[in-house]
C-alpha cells in the first residue's frame, strides 16, 4: 500500500519534515542516499531546500524524487 506524501519541509541536517495523506508526520534523513550518484547533487542545500510535493512524493527537480513508501517505511515517527 503506498501512502502519498501531501507536505514536505527540508531542514538544516539535509533531513525532510514530511506529512503523508493518513495525517503522520516523519522524518526522513537524506545524507543516507549521497553514496549514489542521482542524489548527490542534493548535497547543495539550495537544491535540497527546493524540495517540492509532486505526483505525490519529494521531487526537486526532473531527475530527483524518491518513493512515498521508501520514504514512509524509511521515515521515522516525528
């Protein structure tokens, strides 16, 4: 079952506030994903701060998003 993302927020620790569509909010830490090569452009916090809810995830741009339910059972309870 995938719960969509409906808010996102980047913090300073280049993890993300993220609240999904059941109300729960979690924390996700992205420094996990900077070994690979797609995510290591969001090293750059102005990149990183432009975080966006689309399609029902995390998008910064047209190559960058990650799946709602990596980021929910990835996530931790906020």
């Amino acid at each position: 079952m995938v719960i969509y993302v409906t808010d996102v927020k980047p913090r300073d620790d280049y993890t993300l506030l993220l609240t999904f569509e059941n109300g729960e909010k979690r924390i996700f830490d992205c420094s996990c994903l900077f070994e690979k090569n797609v995510f290591k452009p969001l090293k750059n916090k102005g990149l990183f701060n432009s975080v966006k809810v689309q399609y029902g995830t995390a998008v910064w741009n047209d190559k960058i998003d990650i799946a709602p339910e990596f980021l929910y059972t990835n996530g931790i309870k906020a």
